[in-house]
C-alpha cells in the first residue's frame, strides 16, 4: 500500500556544550573546538519532523496533524525550547550524551515515535543548528 509523508517544522532556542568529563579539557578541546568551551553557546535549531503511512481514504491524512503537533509541542519544543540541552535534559546529563545534531534529531526521533506509537511511523528528522549545519536521522 502507498505510504505518503507528513512533515511539520518547528524551531527552538536552546544552549549546549560539548564535552567528555572523562577528558582534560585540552583534549576536548582538540576534538570539539570551541563548542567545548566552559561558557555555553547556544543556537536557534530548525527541526523537521517527518511522519509516514497509508493515506486514510476518508480524511486524507498520512497522519492527523493535531496529534503531530501536540507530540512536537510536547517532546520537542517543552524539552529544548529555551533550556540548556547540557543541564535541563537527563539524557544529555554530563558524562551521557553529546549533545550533537546527530544525537539530538536521533533522540527527537524516538520521542516521537514513542509518543505516536503505531499509528504512524517516524521517517525522517532533520534538526539544523545554522544554516551550514544539521544532521538527518532516516529511519531504517
């Protein structure tokens, strides 16, 4: 059966560090710059959300957009909406996750897919952090 996608863009402001505890600071550094800088940095990310399935013959959907929405509001923009994505989310905790592009739009997808459960898949997210930067988690 044809599988259609809907895809719904939100954008939010959030601050990061990246760092290994576990490393001297010259060694974080040499491998992450001055994004390992002690002062944070912080950037407005562009995120797109991809949700495929069939098409429902009587609504037209791929996927109910009101629920996409409540899931985006929820997972992503009440979670990295203006918050240190270092301090303000465990699973970027110190010593945990680097808070890349690739982590990030990697655990936004499995938010959403767990939020939306089966009633759609997550296909596609794409989360820019500047216009010469972003990431693509594509469902396998």
């Amino acid at each position: 059966m044809p599988r259609t996608s809907l895809t719904r863009r939100v954008t939010f402001a959030a601050a990061h560090r990246y760092r290994r505890p576990e490393w001297s600071a010259e060694k974080n550094f040499a491998v992450f710059g001055n994004c390992s800088r002690e002062a944070w940095h912080g950037h407005t990310y562009t995120c797109d959300v991809s949700v495929s399935g069939p098409v429902d013959a009587i609504t037209g959907f791929a996927f109910d957009l009101r629920t996409l929405d409540e899931v985006l509001e929820r997972e992503v923009m009440a979670r990295f909406d203006h918050r240190n994505v270092n301090t303000d989310i465990p699973e970027f905790a110190e010593g945990l996750l680097v808070p890349t592009c690739e982590n990030i739009a990697a655990f936004i997808a499995t938010r959403v897919q767990d939020a939306i459960g089966p009633s759609g898949q997550v296909t596609r997210v794409w989360l820019s952090e500047s216009p010469t930067l972003w990431a693509e988690w594509i469902a396998d």
